[in-house]
C-alpha cells in the first residue's frame, strides 16, 4: 500500500534542495508524490521540470542532487527513496556538449 501522506515538511524541504541545485538551469516546477517502486516499496517520486533558458546543465550537479536530498531526507526521519524525474526540454543545452 502507498503511504498516501507527504509531510509538508518533507515537501518544503524536497523543493528548497532542488531549487538550491538547480534554480540556475531554468527550473521551473517540483511536484513531490507518494509512490511505489517495483518491488512494491513506497518511494517520492519527484518530477522536475525545467524551460530552456538559464545556465547550461551541469551534469555534475545533477549527478549530486541524489546524494543532497537523501542526506537531507534522512536528517528528518524520512526514509523512503527519492526518484527524481527530470524533464528537460531538448533544446536545453547541457556543459561539455555542443
């Protein structure tokens, strides 16, 4: 069964990383819901949305928002995983690629 709730801390806090993160790369939605994984485990799934203006993504920072959050999430007692979607338009542009 899904865990239904989202502590409107737990959201707060999701959103406040991601926009720290990756605010410069033209961010432009975080939407955090309860879900699960398929071995049946409840996870947030977190979909973040972008326009294409501002800084180039840097795929560093993307590689180390993962880490960020589930340290962050974990102070909080939150345990379940975070799945982070991010949804780039294709004409983002992206550093170290043409």
């Amino acid at each position: 069964m899904i865990d239904e709730r989202i502590r409107p801390e737990v959201n707060a806090l999701v959103t406040d990383v991601i926009e720290q993160e990756m605010g410069p790369f033209g961010l432009v939605d975080v939407v955090v819901s309860p879900a699960t994984d398929e071995d049946g485990d409840a996870v947030l799934a977190i979909d973040v949305r972008y326009e294409a203006k501002g800084a180039p993504i840097d795929p560093k920072v993307v590689a180390g928002l993962l880490h960020k959050l589930r340290d962050r999430l974990w102070a909080v007692g939150e345990r379940r995983f975070p799945f982070i979607r991010h949804h780039f338009l294709e004409q983002q542009k992206v550093v170290g690629f043409p």
